[in-house]
C-alpha cells in the first residue's frame, strides 16, 4: 500500500521532489586568490556589510553607481547615510561570482571572477 501511496505522490506532486533550496554559502567569494589574498562578502546582500579577508579580519571594498544625479551603494556599508541600489540576485559559479542590482531606471551586473583561470 505504501508503495502506491509513493508512486501516486510522485505522480501527481513531482515537483515537490525534485526542487533543491537555492544555494547561499556562508560567505560568498568576491576576490578569490589564494589564502593569503582573498575577500568575502559576509552578508546576504553585498551592500549589508563589510567585506572580510576569510579568517574574518575586515577588508572593505566598497562601490557606489551615480543614477540621474543620485548616487546608490552597491559594495560594503558605508556610507551608511547613502541608500542602497537593490539587489535582485546573486549567483555563485566555480570561477565567477555575479550580482544583478536594479531599479526602474537601470540594470546593473557586477562580475568577480578569479584570476587563476588556466589559459591566464
């Protein structure tokens, strides 16, 4: 019985199945080149915090875009008096790191990629 209980959920639910969670590592790489040189985001969104060095230890980038006259924070917290560009994803790939930010006015990429590719 249980067995066609299971087949008839597979059939009628598969998706409920086959969905991963979206993947969000505990620090996302932003500048990954060896341990002695690297920086992490810490944050969900890059404009939450400071970045860091991976043994923690504060590393700040921080980068803001100018949009019709206003000016909008994209990397690290400060100024904190400058509102943020909101950012519409993050995607973590083996040698990239991509954030999407955006308003009605424009789309924005930013692109982390390590500098050890094997053609470099």
């Amino acid at each position: 019985m249980k067995k066609y209980l299971y087949l008839l959920l597979l059939i009628l639910a598969p998706d409920v199945f086959t969905q991963t969670p979206a993947f969000r590592p505990p620090a996302v790489p932003l500048v990954a080149h060896d341990p002695y040189f690297s920086i992490w985001s810490p944050a969900d969104r890059l404009w939450d915090a400071e970045t860091v060095h991976w043994t923690g230890k504060k590393q700040g980038l921080h980068s803001m875009v100018q949009i019709d006259g206003k000016a909008y924070r994209l990397m690290g917290s400060r100024p904190s008096t400058t509102a943020p560009l909101t950012q519409k994803s993050v995607t973590v790939n083996p040698t990239q790191t991509i954030y999407v930010f955006g308003n009605s006015a424009v789309l924005l990429t930013l692109t982390f990629t390590t500098p050890m590719l094997p053609e470099d």
